[in-house]
C-alpha cells in the first residue's frame, strides 16, 4: 500500500536547500566546469527523487514524509559537513528563534521527564506560573482538559506556551495531596534573563554569571554592573562555565566592555566568507580592575571568543578547565514553511591569531561532543598574547589555571541518581499550603533527621559513616533545593555558587589576576617606549 506523498513545499524545500548547498544560485563560474557541476547536482537531486519514490512506495511501515526528510535527509547531508551545520524544523527553529530573543510567550516554568510523566522542574520567578502557585515535582496530569498520558515533554511543554492574555488550565498531582490540583495561569510574556542578579561575593569582589549570550545578555550585564555600582569593584569573578555560547554580537558586546578602544575581540575569515574583525568601539571608560573568568569543558562559542580576548589582551586570569573548542561559525538561513539552515561558513580566530575550533575529523560526533579530551592543543598553532605568553590554538581556550571541581563521591551520584533532595522537598512542602521559609532560613538538625528516614524509606544505598562525612554538603544541598521552591531560582543558585569551591579558588586567585593586568601594563609601555 502507498504511503501518503510528501506535500508539495516540502519537496520543493529540499530540492532548494540542495540547490543552495551546491550553488546553483551562487556566482557562476565559466564554461564547461559550470555546466558540468550544475548536471552532477541535477543527477543526485534525481536519484535522491527516485529513491524517496521507492521508500515511500514499498517500505513495510506507511512513511512518515516529515520525519524522512526533516530527521533523515537534510540531517545525513548535513553530517558529511561538520559537527555543527545543521537543519532546524518548525519547531527547532521556533525554540532558536526565543533562546536569541531570551523571550516567549507561556506560563514560566521549565518541564522535564520522570517515570513516563511530566513533571515540574523549575518556576521561574515573578511567572505567571509562581504567581499561581505551581511547585516543582508538580507532575502535569492534563493542560486545559486533555491528559498528557503518553506525551512527550516537548509536546506537553509546547500545550503550555500560547499568545498573551490567553488562558491555560493545568491539572496537576501533588505529593501529600490525595486528589489533583486544578489551576487557571494567564499566559504572559516570559523573560529568561541571560544574567541573573550579580552581587557581592566578598568585600569588593563581584559575582557576574552568564549562562547564554541572546539578544538581552550586554544590556543585562551593564545593568548588573551599574546596580553594584562599576567604581566600587576592586575584583569581578566572571562565570562562563557550561554557557554554550550564542549571538557573535553579544559576545563581542560584552568582551568590548572590559577592553580598551580599538582592541581586536576577534576576527572570522571562510572560503566564500571575507576576513572580518570585530575591534571593540567604546571600550572599558576607564575601568581596569582584575578579572578573573571561569570556564569549562562546556563553555563554547561566543563564550570562548570572550575569554579569548581577555587572555591575549592579559586583561583576564582564565581558570577551570579547556573549553569545548567551537570556532565555526554558523549563518543562519531562514527556510520555508518556519524552517531554517544554521550552515558553517567561517572560523573565528582570537586576537593573538590562534584557531579557536578543535579538530573534528576522524572523529565519530559522540566522539566529538562528548569524549573530551580537555588538553587538546595545536603545536603548529603557537601565538602571544599581548604581554608576551605563549599560548595555543586548536583546542578551545586553554586557562591559565587549570582548576577542576572535586569529584562527587558514591554517596553523592547516589543521592543525586535518585532526585533525593528533589523528591524529600516536594515531599516537605507538598504537605503545607503555602511554601514559604522564614529569612535566613538554615537546614536544621531536625530536618536532617527527616531527609534521613527520608532516603531509607526511598531505599537509598547508604552508612551512616558516608551519612555524617557528607554532613554539611547534605545542609548545602537541601538549602539550595528548598530555596529553589519557597524563594526563588536565584536564591538557589547563590547558594550554590557561595559553596563552590572552584568559586572560592577565584576569589584567591584575585591577586594573580591583578599582577597580570598590572605586569601586562608594564610590559606594553616599556615596548612602546623602545
């Protein structure tokens, strides 16, 4: 029996990407060598037609056309390529579109998977969501009267998202609470703040994470900046770990801030791509206090061009560990039908000259995503930065410090492996109306002894040995997660972030950065004086 044929647009979408990889529109080349490319792509675009025709014709399962183009053919052209080119769907493309933006239209809150159900995972503060009264380990029963059995996360996830003003009844079960919970949300615009709240983390030294850099992150960071006021900071501990990068211009935004005029950020050059730099415009109004930024194996991108800079330029101490090594960049092409192309067109360079993109071939894209090989470095890639050290490219940004944070013991993967704090909160507020703490609120012995009987009731492999030695991570953890539900995401973190130890190892490393800037002063005078 035939499958159904693909629609029309769809065809005819493919047949254009194809078309738009090979060039057919691009400049045209002279003679035989044109014509002759041009027949070769024709003939693929034919066998590719006929193959489709024989798929759909006599596969044992009726051909899903959408799945079959949007996750096979385009995808498996695009493999060939590089790890990064790639095809967004409507939906794909929908998502890029609101992380670049840093805004969408909803009810606030972040879903994810648990025991084939849909769970509450985070609210984010001030969301229509928080205002309701929605928790995390909220599981999703239905959304505006149809069950969520058997979706998946991103369909539930999609149910919740709407046009503002709009209304959204979400049913929910609650640990402690018998029967299901009805509540009535009024959609409204969702902001994700790039950089959440900085502040002081010791006396002069200030705390500025960035999880991502969208359309908001150079603003967001100048506000925070101005909030703590700029002339009172003696050091900043800027946080890039786990960013995975995002907008090239805010990037460069945010890197042009701590840098003085006319000082390259970074520079791009591809096969049909012309060189560009990007020199920062306004620079730093006069501020030169040490920096020390953190990085990790996550850190990729428009983060890795903004510690880049800071290094060559011996404006920042880098610590942590070598970031992820992605240098490509990627024009994203809009599409028909609300689908888009993200294609590798160029390769970021840093100040010094040195290739921030570690190598990729020979590598299966398991390999190259997820088997890091964190000192990565390119011999034959040898630069300076500005005062004179040496440092390399092929391998993402080294830090100057290498720095990687403890590794958890059994107990701790344990507790984590089975959501313990996760579930032993929703427990502890699911039995209360209202989930509040009072100010200052610290884990006390009593709550210890409840998340006790709480991991021996969940079955949780344990002594009491491992129970008193992680005594106070135990405090730690629970305090962060009942944060996270009775105050705020933000409050959460910063207990998290105040426990870090390779944040603590920053704020000693503070004067290292402070000899750097003022070392790297020294030098460039007395070569500029020869």
């Amino acid at each position: 029996m035939k499958g159904s044929k693909p629609p029309g647009w769809m065809i005819a979408s493919l047949v254009t990407l194809f078309a738009f990889l090979g060039g057919i529109w691009g400049p045209a080349a002279s003679g035989v060598a044109a014509a002759s490319g041009e027949d070769d792509l024709r003939a693929s675009l034919r066998t590719f037609a006929t193959v489709y025709d024989l798929v759909e014709q006599n596969f044992a399962n009726r051909l899903d056309p959408e799945r079959a183009i949007y996750k096979g053919a385009i995808p498996g052209m695009l493999r060939t390529l590089d790890p990064h080119s790639s095809f967004f769907d409507p939906r794909d493309y929908q998502l890029l579109k609101e992380d670049q933006r840093g805004h969408y239209f909803g009810v606030g809150m972040k879903v994810g998977p648990r025991n084939n159900k849909t769970l509450v995972v985070e609210v984010f503060t001030g969301s229509p969501a928080y205002r309701a009264g929605l928790r995390p380990g909220d599981v999703i029963v239905s959304v505006d009267g149809k069950s969520t059995e058997g979706l998946t996360t991103p369909e539930v996830a999609d149910r919740l998202k709407g046009p503002r003003g709009t209304l959204v009844k979400v049913e929910i079960m609650r640990e402690g609470n018998p029967l299901p919970l009805l509540f009535e949300i009024i959609r409204d615009e969702i902001s994700r703040k790039s950089v959440p709240d900085a502040y002081w983390i010791r006396p002069g030294i200030a705390y500025l994470y960035i999880s991502q850099f969208n359309e908001n992150t150079s603003r967001e960071v100048d506000e925070n900046l101005r909030r703590l006021g700029e002339h009172n900071i003696r050091g900043l501990i800027l946080d890039l770990r786990g960013n995975p990068g995002g907008l090239l211009s805010e990037g460069v935004a945010v890197a042009e801030r701590f840098l003085q005029k006319n000082q390259t950020i970074v520079f791009h050059k591809g096969r049909a791509s012309a060189e560009r730099s990007y020199v920062a415009k306004r620079g730093n109004g006069g501020y030169r206090y040490p920096i020390v930024v953190l990085v990790d194996h996550q850190s990729a991108s428009a983060a890795e061009i903004v510690a880049g800079a800071l290094q060559d330029h011996d404006r920042a101490w880098i610590m942590g560990d070598n970031t992820f090594g992605k240098g490509l960049v990627q024009t994203v092409y809009p599409l028909s039908e609300n689908t888009g192309l993200a294609l590798t067109t160029a390769k970021y360079y840093t100040p010094s000259g040195r290739l921030i993109q570690r190598d990729y071939t020979g590598l299966s894209f398991f390999d190259y995503y997820y088997r890091k090989n964190s000192d990565v470095k390119n011999p034959n890639d040898v630069r300076m930065t500005d005062s004179g050290r040496t440092v390399y490219g092929g391998g993402g940004i080294a830090p100057d410090e290498k720095v990687l944070p403890p590794k958890p013991t059994r107990f701790q993967i344990e507790l984590r492996r089975k959501y313990a704090f996760f579930d032993f909160t929703s427990k502890y507020f699911g039995r209360r109306d209202k989930a509040t703490l009072p100010e200052g609120w610290e884990p006390d012995e009593t709550l210890l002894a409840e998340f006790h009987q709480h991991l021996i009731e969940k079955g949780v492999s344990f002594t009491e040995a491992e129970f008193a030695q992680h005594r106070d991570w135990i405090r730690t953890e629970l305090k962060r997660e009942m944060y996270a539900t009775a105050v705020s995401v933000d409050a959460a973190n910063r207990v998290a972030i105040e426990a870090d130890p390779v944040v603590a190892k920053a704020i000693d490393a503070m004067p290292k950065a402070r000899a750097l800037l003022e070392n790297s002063r020294k030098l460039i005078v007395r070569r500029l004086a020869k």
